[in-house]
C-alpha cells in the first residue's frame, strides 16, 4: 500500500488547467525549502505559492523536548520563505478542515505535501487526499523524507526485509535515484495570505520552569543549523574516524544531525549527496559505516510503515507474555540518573540537559532498564519520546525494541549490556561520566565504573558519600542479570 501517492503522471495530466494557479505547499516533518519536493513542485506549477504549517490533533502528542523544537524550527522555516519572497502560514487544528479552509481563503487548485509513514500521518493524509479529490483539485503527495520508501526495497521472495544487512544491501543495489534538490529563488506571493496564528501563541516553548536553557545552548534549530552541522562533521575532519569514535561518548565522534533529520530540516538526499561527493576525500571504512547508520533509519521506517503499531506492540509477539516484574514506582530513578551506574546516569543526565543521548549511552540505558530493571521497554519509550529532540517514531520505536530484544533483527534478549564493563571500554578516561555525574569527579577513574567498589578513605578524599551525594546502585548487577534471563527464559517457554 502506498501512502495514497498521486503519479507524476496524474499531477502533468493536470497541469495545463491548474498551471499558474494558487498552489498549496502543506509542510510536516520536512521544515525546509531545499531538498523539497513538495515546495519544488509546487514553484513548477507556475503561479503563487501558499506555504502552510499545521499542527495537528489527533497524532501522538509530541513530547516537550520537541516542542522546544518545533517552535526555533518553525521560526527558522519561516524565516527562509520569507527570504524568499513567500510566507509562512501556521494553522492548528484538522488539516481536513484547515486545507479546505485555506483552499477556499486563496483559490488554491493543487495541493503538494511530503509524505510520511507513520500510522496516523498516514491516515491523515489518506483522509485530505479524498477530500481535495473530490473538490477536483490536484492533491500530490511526494517523496523527499526517506531515500526508499517502505515499497521500494522489497525481497525477491516478496514482502519487506526484517534483517538489516540484507536490507541495506538491497538499498545499495538499487541505488539512491537523485541528487539532493536546490532550494527556489524565488516564491511568486498570491494577493494576499491567508489569516496566520501567531507562534508564540501554541505555548510550544516551557515556562515555569524554563528547562530548556541547557538545550538551547547545545542547539540550533533550523535548516541553517542542519546545514552547518553537516558542513562542519564532513569538513572538518568529524566523519574521518568515524567507525570508531562513534561509539565515544566524550567525543563529538557522531554528526549529532538526528534532531535537524527528525525535523526534516535536512533531507537524507542532501547528506547522501554530500557525503558522497567526489571531491571529499573520507576513508572509505568511516564513510560506509556513517551511510550505514543513515540506512538504519531508513530500515526503522521500514519496519513501522509495515508495524504500525511499531512503538506501542511487541513485534515478536512472544514477548506479550514477557513478565514484567520490575517496580515501575522506580522509573524516576532511571529518568533522573539516579540509578547508582555511573554509566547509567551519565547518559540519562545528558538526556535532560541536552535534548540529546550518544548511541551507545542510549543502549546501555535501554538495555539497564529492561534487563536489570524489569521494566517494560515502552516505559523507556515513552520518556525518550517526551524527552529527546529527535524523538523519531520509527527510530524510537524500532531502537527500544532493538534493546529489548523483542524487534525485528534485535539484539539477542540474552546480551545483556554491563553498565561497568561498557564504561570501562567506551569511557576510557571518564571524561563523559565526568562530565554528566560531577558529584563523582573526583574519583580515581579505577572506581569510577562502580563507585560502591571504592575504598572508604578513596571515596571520603573524593567527596562521596554513597546513598547521600551520590546513590548506592539500585540492583546488583549479577542479580539483576540472572533475573532477567530466567525471565527470558520464560518467555522462549511461552514461544
Ligand atoms: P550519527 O551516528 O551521526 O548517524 C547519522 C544519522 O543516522 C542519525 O542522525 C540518524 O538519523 C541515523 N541513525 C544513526 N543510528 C541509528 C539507529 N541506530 N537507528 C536508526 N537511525 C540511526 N534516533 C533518532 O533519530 N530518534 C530517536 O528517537 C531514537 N531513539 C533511540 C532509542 C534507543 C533506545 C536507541 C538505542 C537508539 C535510538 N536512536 C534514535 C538511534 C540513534 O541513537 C540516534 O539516531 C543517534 O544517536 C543520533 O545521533 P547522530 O545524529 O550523531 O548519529
């Protein structure tokens, strides 16, 4: 099933009757002007173009992280159509109601969007077509958000791939089919725009208290931004090295492009494009590594547009009977790194202050709260969801069920991540933990991993004081661990 696509061919057959007529560009996910089919189309059309923003009812409340988000994004988007001699529309409510509305304000005759994969978007979206149908418009959905769409990549044997390596390698054979489009010049303004709400006024952005100082100077929301993240990781030096810095915290040894992605203010084209120009000069084992993890993402959407329900339903359904038994009264202790692994804690802390989690951090804390917690992974979800500013619901979804053993081509239930060991290994020095836990920094990087190990008169030199400045370990590692897989066990029973 495709996402109710208009061909090329229905929108040139229309054309000639709707050319230079009012066209309306319907930006969601994609808040940029270049590399945007949607925004290119309509400008092919010829007459004025009508850019709008909707924020919708009826999805999956977005979580505070990206609100703070949205809002700068939406500033940012505005900010370039205007550059370009158009304007940015933003409306709230039914996009049914709101197009047909906005339709009738402008005498729009064709309306462009984006597509995206997700349930809700996707029946939202199934819903507007009809309508816009039946008025005889030009209803065009288009491609510029994945490199493949779900219904691109399928096996031989028919159906879509639920193992990654032979995924992506059908991904590479086929082939990525364009280079990444160049913003218009120019947007030709109709009379006059439609009635705007003001942005200031969707209360997207935290008061009392004001948590998102520390983000705000970890970011910068924007195509602008996107793009210099880009230029700076591929330039100076951020992608070489990659394969291995990648899994080091401490480092900014990742592009950190994932909130600019999930916003759609960089299209997958534009950093394929990029990173695959000839003139950049990137070894190839870091270069395929980093195009590898772009693949992933575009697995992920795989998987949900074929799960649907990817975020809120095992997708090997003999987890449903997976006992559960942690204490889910403990969660805050995990949301606020409070959990006594340092490890542990550092990635939840950085979490809060930035909006933001290295990979690796995030699978060490996924894996802490599954395994040793016993906590079902949708609790983990659900705070990533309300917390990180590239909440993703492919991504998202598809990474927690990785962790937990229960998704598609997931890591064994069995491997278990050991919070001290993956310190120990991935931050070498204890700069990360450092960084995020200050309260341990003085330590001796020996003890770090598992301060509960230390000596008392190494901890009192260091100003700790374990269950006072800082926990003591909430579960012991080898506990938790036999726990886990006796529960696992049950599960293969149940199977
Ligand atoms: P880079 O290493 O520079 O990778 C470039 C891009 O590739 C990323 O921006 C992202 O779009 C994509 N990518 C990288 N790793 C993955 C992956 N494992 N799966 C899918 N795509 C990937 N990523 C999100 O974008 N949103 C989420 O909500 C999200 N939740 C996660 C939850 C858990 C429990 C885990 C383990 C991972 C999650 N990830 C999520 C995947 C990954 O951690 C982030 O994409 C990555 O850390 C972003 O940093 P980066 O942009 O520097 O990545």
């Amino acid at each position: 099933m495709k996402n109710g696509s208009n061909t090329v061919s229905e929108s040139v057959k229309t054309k000639p009757s709707n050319a230079c007529k009012p066209s309306i560009v319907w930006f969601r996910r994609d808040l940029r002007i270049t590399d945007n089919s949607a925004l290119r189309e309509a400008v092919k059309f010829g007459g004025p173009v009508i850019c709008v923003f909707i924020l919708e009812s009826g999805q999956r409340a977005i979580g505070g992280a990206s609100k703070w988000w949205l809002h700068h994004s939406l500033a940012a988007l505005s900010a370039s159509i205007t550059q370009i001699g158009g304007q940015l529309v933003l409306r709230r409510g039914n996009p049914v109601e709101i197009l047909d509305d906005l339709v009738d304000a402008s005498g729009a005759q064709n309306v462009f969007w984006n597509r995206r994969y997700d349930a809700a978007g996707m029946e939202t979206d199934k819903r507007v077509k009809a309508r816009l149908t039946e008025r005889n418009l030009v209803a065009q959905s288009l491609k510029s958000n994945l490199l493949f769409e779900p219904w691109d990549i399928e096996k031989k044997s028919g159906g879509y791939y639920k193992v990654y390596t032979p995924f992506k390698r059908a991904c590479l054979s086929a082939g990525v089919d364009r280079p990444a489009l160049a913003a218009p010049d120019r947007l030709l303004s109709p009379e006059a725009h439609p009635d705007s709400d003001t942005l200031e006024d969707w209360g997207l952005l935290p008061t009392n208290p004001d948590w998102s100082k520390t983000i705000a100077a970890t970011w910068t929301p924007g195509e602008e931004g996107a793009k210099a993240r880009l230029s700076a990781f591929l330039h100076d030096d951020g992608i070489v090295g990659y394969r291995e810095q990648r899994n080091l915290p401490a480092i900014e040894g990742t592009s950190r492009l994932s909130p600019h992605i999930a916003f759609g203010e960089i299209s997958p084209y534009q950093i394929w494009s990029a990173a695959t120009a000839p003139d950049l000069d990137i070894p190839a084992q870091d270069l395929e590594t980093f195009l590898s993890e772009v693949l992933w993402r575009e697995f992920s959407y795989t998987l949900l547009f074929y799960n649907p329900d990817l975020a809120s339903r095992n997708f090997q359904p003999r987890f449903d009977g997976f006992p559960w038994e942690g204490d889910a009264d403990r969660l805050p202790l995990w949301q606020n790194g409070q959990t006594g692994y340092p490890m542990v804690d550092a990635g939840l802390r950085q979490l809060w202050q930035t909006g933001w989690m290295h990979n690796r951090v995030r699978m060490i804390t996924a894996s802490f709260l599954v395994k040793h917690m016993l906590l079902d992974w949708r609790h983990g979800e659900d705070w990533f969801w309300d917390t990180l500013v590239d909440a993703d619901p492919a991504n998202n979804a598809a990474s927690w069920q990785w962790v937990a053993g229960s998704g598609a081509d997931a890591a064994p239930y069995f491997r278990i991540f050991n919070p001290m060991s993956q310190g120990e290994k991935f931050d070498r020095e204890g700069a990360y933990i450092r960084q995020f836990v200050p309260e341990l920094k003085d330590l001796p990087t020996k003890y770090l991993y598992a301060p509960w190990k230390a000596p008392a008169d190494v901890l009192k030199k260091a100003g700790v004081e374990l269950g006072k400045t800082y926990p003591k370990p909430i579960v012991e590692h080898s506990l938790a661990r036999e726990k886990a897989l006796s529960a696992f066990a049950k599960t293969k029973e149940a199977a």
